[in-house]
C-alpha cells in the first residue's frame, strides 16, 4: 500500500510491535521512549494511513 511509504522508521516499528499484540507500555518500554511519545506515533500513523483504530492501521499494515 503507498500509504505504507508515508511512515517513518519508527512509526513502522511501532505498527509492527502492535502486530505482535505488544501494549503501548511494551512498546515504550521496548523503544526506550515513554507511553506519550507511542501515542504521539499512533496517532501520526493514523493519520497518514486514513485510519480510525489499531484494528484498521493493521489491516493495511498486514496487506503490504
């Protein structure tokens, strides 16, 4: 999907964590970045991919 293109290193690293059923505090955790900053990148991710809800980002993420 060319809305994949769109998103930066982190945002696709993110959006695969949440692909692996990992929590916003896992992936904090993880990314050595607070829970704030995982929200500020999924809701850019969001945004870039038209999308409402974890539930429909990973559903363009996994039609890549």
């Amino acid at each position: 999907v060319e809305e994949m293109a769109r998103l930066t290193a982190r945002e696709l690293e993110i959006l695969h964590l949440l692909s692996e059923g990992k929590s916003m505090k896992m992936i904090a955790d993880s990314c050595f970045i607070a829970v704030y900053t995982v929200r500020t990148h999924v809701k850019r991710i969001y945004e870039k991919l038209q999308v409402h809800s974890v539930t429909e980002a990973l559903a363009k993420y996994n039609k890549r």
